[in-house]
C-alpha cells in the first residue's frame, strides 16, 4: 500500500514571535529515520539545514536556533558602513 509523499511537518515556531518566519520539519527522502529543516519567510525558501538531523525533536532545535539567529541579525543596528 503507497502512503505517497511525506507532509512536512509544520512546526508551531510560526508565531508572532517568529512571523513572518515558518519552521517545517520533513523527513530525510536519502537517511530513514533522519529528518531535515527549513525555514520559509511567507512561503518563500530561505534557509534549509546543511545536514539531516538523527530525530524530528533534534532537527527542529536546530532549525529553532536558526531562526533566532536571523531574528537576532533583523534586530542588529545597521550602520552606514566606513
């Protein structure tokens, strides 16, 4: 019996306190049992993992800290340049 195509696992990382940024956790199609990150900016690509992760948890820690980083850089001074 085919089951088709995995559905990428949408974490709850899309809320106010992330928007406009959504995490979805997918399994990995090349490593059963490993999972993959990525990271979309209103359904547009931004950012996917460089490496598959050995559980969905450990993956979406590490596509958390990812989006925090890109948080961290939105709230960064920008300055003139010198």
């Amino acid at each position: 019996m085919a089951l088709g195509p995995p559905v990428p696992y949408i974490s709850p990382m899309s809320t106010s306190e992330t928007y406009p940024y959504a995490l979805e956790i997918q399994p990995c199609d090349k490593r059963p049992g490993q999972f993959w990150w990525t990271i979309r900016e209103r359904g547009r690509l931004l950012e996917r993992a460089m490496s598959s992760a050995p559980s969905r948890e450990e993956a979406e820690r590490s596509g958390t800290k990812a989006i925090a980083r890109m948080l961290e850089q939105e709230h960064q001074p920008r300055g003139r340049g010198r």
